[in-house]
C-alpha cells in the first residue's frame, strides 16, 4: 500500500516563502501523478499544482507565477516551491499520489 508523507508547513509572514515536500512510499512503479491541494477552514479541497512523471504541470489560477511544483521521479518525491505567500494561501496543504492522499501538513501565512 502506497504512503504518502508530507514535510515543510509552518507560519510564514506575508511575502515570505516556504517549501513542501512530499514522498510516496510502498510504491514498485513510478507514481504517475503527484500533486498538491489545499484545504482552507469551510472549504473545499482543491487542487493547487500537479505534474505528470511526463513533466507536464497545471497550477490553480491563484497561485501562478508564484508556486513551483517539481519532482524528483526516481525517488517518487514531490516538492512545492511557495514564493510571495499571501494570508489567502492559508490552509492545510495535502500532497496527492495516483489516488492516494496524505495526512496534510499546515501553512499560516499571517504577520
């Protein structure tokens, strides 16, 4: 059974920058694909970025030009890269791994 494991949340100040990582464990093949979603307080969970082991990403709207999803195939390991973070990106952050989820690492932005 695949595992997925997140690492990196924390509090960050407005226009500050911090990086997730994520691995998919118990896994022989190569993950197709990883991605990251975010679940605000009364939200719904929705998808922030995402890469195919093709290397083709999508982002969410609100966070281009400002988030960098990149992986590492070999070890099955995803990483996003969030620069110039806003109180509106506050959420729990779940890493996604061809249809598994992890337990969600929590980002606060606020001064």
């Amino acid at each position: 059974q695949v595992q997925v494991m997140e690492s990196g949340g924390g509090l960050v100040q407005p226009g500050g920058s911090l990086t997730l990582s994520c691995t998919a464990s118990g896994s022989k093949d190569t993950v197709l694909l990883m991605a990251w979603y975010r679940q605000a307080p009364g939200e719904q969970r929705t998808l922030v970025a995402a890469q195919r082991s093709t290397g083709s990403t999508n982002y969410a709207d609100s966070v281009k030009g400002r988030f960098t999803i990149s992986r590492d195939i070999a070890k099955n390991t995803v990483f996003l890269q969030m620069n110039n973070l806003k109180p509106e990106d506050t959420a729990i952050y779940y890493c996604y791994a061809d249809a598994y989820f992890g337990q969600g690492t929590q980002v606060t932005v606020s001064s």
